[in-house]
C-alpha cells in the first residue's frame, strides 16, 4: 500500500493535516493554490489569530447539539474535538515552540498577539519534515480516482497522483485572503454533495438611518433577531455602529441565523441589558428629579455614550424638550422602551468577501465522524470549514479546523 498522500489546500486545516501525517512516516503533497501557506490564518481575530477556544470541548455542550457549532448535523463535530480538544491543540503548538495566553472568556491568542507566529511555528514544523513536497502557487484544476488512485491534475499542467486524498480547501469566505470554492467542486466531481452556502461572522447590514449616524459608536447591548414576534437567536456583547449596520462579537454570532434566515428580520437592541425597562424608567424618573436643567438630549448622559443615548431619545419621538425636568411621565416611558428596544429592520448581510466563515459545506452525512473519511469515496478525506461545520466567534473555528485535519491526516495515514 502506498505511503503517498495528498492534502489539497495550504490553510489550518491542511497543514494541521499534513502535519499529522507527516509524523506518522506518509510522505505527503500539499497543494495550495496561494504563493504562500496560510495567508487566510493571518487575519483571524483582527490580526492577532484567536487559535482556539478553551470551551471548545464536547463537556461544554448542551442538549442535543453542541452549543458554539452549527450545520446540518452538528452532532458530527462532536469526536473530533473529543479525539483533539482545545488543551491538545495548545500542547501541540507548545511543542512546535508557541507561548500562548488565554483570556477571560476562554479565547486563546499567542503571547505576541501576532498571527504570524502561528504561522511562522506551523511552518517550521512542516519544514522539518523531508516527506513533504510543498506545491504552491498552482491549484488543483481537476481530481480523478480510479483503482484506488486519486489523479491532481494541476493548472500548470502537471499532475500529481496518490492512494489518500485530504481536502482542506477552506470555504468560500475571505475571497480576498483565500476563501475559494474549489473543494466543493472537487468534491462534487468525486460524487460528493453540498448543502447551500451562506456568509457567516460577517457585519449586518440593516436600515443605515440610525447606524450611520452613530458610525463608530461602540456599546455593550443584548441583541436579538426577530422575525416578527418570532426569536431566532439572542447574544450579549460588543455592538459596533458602522456605516451599513452593525458589527461586533455579538453582530458576528447573529449573522449566520440572520444570513440563512430570509426576508422580514429585525434586530432589537436592548442597550442596557442590565436594567428592566421598569428599572430603566424609575432611573429616568430619578435623572429627572435629580438634574431637571439638564439639556433633555441628554437625558440618559453617564448610563449611554452620549451619542447613543441621544440618538435612543430621537429615536422614542418623543417631544424636543429642553430640559430633562420637562419630560412627562409618558414620555419618560417612551423613552425607556426605546432603550431596552431600539429596533433596527435588517437588509441582508455583507458578503463572502468579507465574512470570516462559510456556514454550509459538505455533506457531513457523507463522511465518518470518526475518520472523517468519504463514505462514498475509500481514501478520501474532508476536513475544516469545506465540511457543513461551522463554529461561533471566538475560536471554534480555528479549533474545528486543528481537530478535524489532524483527525483526518491520522486515518489517511494509517489507512
């Protein structure tokens, strides 16, 4: 049996892949169709690589599905982060010569905050193997399997032909960086199935009126997506105003409901999540007695950025006052409603280009959880974000994507 494997495609993934195989005597062919490995991973988490997530763990999960992953089948995610947990993926970079530190919220970043050292270690380590022929620059055109053979035939013209075959060819998010659609076509050309693509962790576009005004603003706020009275998902965390809507952790965890989630969505924002809108009122009313000269704009100044809480109060309709001493009863009312629900109606989301992941892939019912091995296809492997698995913000990507490439690099060597 040979001892040849093929990865298709430079990225977290794909080198985690070739790496696991590497280590275990293959000799292995990476194909990335970019000059250089890795150039999509050197702009997660803004430049910095948010490389995993300590509750990226299956004990962490809730329910019938995982809490933090998403697809048609997110159950399928669930061995390989068991088989390669977030503490392994940080034993593994610490072996490859990574210091790492983790915050509050369990997010992992190198103790450079630079994602280049992420990519600088994983380079190392591939490079330290003779068994690895990198091939970059000159994608992958069309892949044939016959007699237990996989044939690349490359864009150059040259072909490349091996008894194991690891797609790893990301999604297509990140056009810019990387994101293609390659490995659904190759994938497809071998008998394999896609379920429909939508952009995820990506900014909200909403009505620009009210964001655009306050472009730049930054607040912590419970945001939740609606369609009509209906809640399709809530989270709490940075929002940021931009231009076209909204974005932030918390935007970005939205997107992928509101991405999939058709026409007719609104996003409430409740901009003091802390507070019920009874308590809202009773401080009002305090704000009113206590400070009854102060301009009416700036009725809620010391508990909302100023701008926010100016744009809450001409977002109420309530009458222009003055002074916060001439504000009504009702309408102090009015204007607590509108800071525990200052509703947004939603146009869409920003596109592939700039969404940090695809939500949709691969048909996860066509590929062994436990090997991540084609059931249709004997050598095959899937693995990262070309398979129908994708995680929320924070790092579950990046550790799906360590997870399931070593998973896979494994068993195409060990096969």
């Amino acid at each position: 049996m040979s001892r040849d494997v093929i990865v298709i495609g430079g990225g977290a993934s794909g080198m985690a892949a070739s790496l696991a195989a590497l280590e275990r005597g293959c000799a292995v062919t990476l194909i990335e169709r970019q000059a250089r490995l890795g150039r999509k991973l050197l702009t997660t988490g803004n430049g910095r690589c948010n490389l995993t997530n300590e509750h990226a763990a299956p004990e962490h999960y809730h329910g019938e599905q995982p809490e933090h992953y998403h697809g048609e089948q997110p159950e399928f995610c669930r061995y390989a982060l068991a088989r390669y947990p977030a503490s392994e993926t940080l034993a593994w970079f610490a072996d490859m010569g990574l210091e790492t530190v983790t915050e509050a919220d369990g997010r992992v970043y190198p103790r450079t905050n630079a994602a280049n050292s992420v990519l600088d270690v994983l380079r190392g380590a591939l490079g330290r193997y003779e068994g690895l022929t990198l091939l970059a620059g000159d994608p992958v055109s069309a892949v044939r399997y016959k007699n237990g053979v996989f044939t690349c035939t490359l864009e150059s013209g040259g072909s490349v032909r091996a008894s194991r075959l690891v797609l790893a060819c990301g999604g297509a998010a990140g056009s810019k960086v990387g994101g293609v659609m390659d490995g659904y076509r190759l994938a497809k050309a071998l008998g394999h199935h896609r379920t429909a693509l939508y952009p995820a962790l990506v900014q909200i576009r909403t009505d620009p009126a009210y964001p655009r005004a306050l472009k730049g603003v930054k607040a912590e706020a419970l945001l939740t997506l609606r369609r009509g009275e209906t809640v399709l998902a809530a989270r709490k965390g940075e929002l940021l105003f931009t231009e076209y809507g909204v974005s932030g952790p918390a935007v970005f965890d939205l997107s992928r409901a509101a991405s999939c989630g058709g026409e007719g969505l609104t996003l409430a924002l409740d901009l003091w999540p802390e507070r019920s809108e009874a308590e809202v009122l009773a401080w009002l009313l305090r704000r009113r007695e206590a400070s009854p000269a102060l301009p009416g704009e700036q009725v809620f100044v010391g508990a909302l950025h100023n701008r926010l809480g100016q744009m809450a109060v001409k977002y109420a309709a309530v009458a222009r006052r003055e002074r916060c001493g001439d504000y009504t009863d009702g309408e102090l009312a009015s204007l607590a409603r509108a800071c525990k629900a200052f509703m947004l109606p939603v146009t869409g989301v920003c596109g592939f280009d700039q969404a940090q992941v695809t939500a949709g892939g691969l048909r996860t019912d066509e590929f062994c959880p436990e090997t991540m091995e084609s059931r249709l296809v004997p050598g095959l492997y899937g693995c990262g974000e070309v398979l129908d698995v994708d995680g929320d913000c924070g790092g579950f990507n990046l550790q799906w994507a360590w997870a399931s490439g070593r998973l896979a690099g494994e068993n195409a060597a060990n096969c």
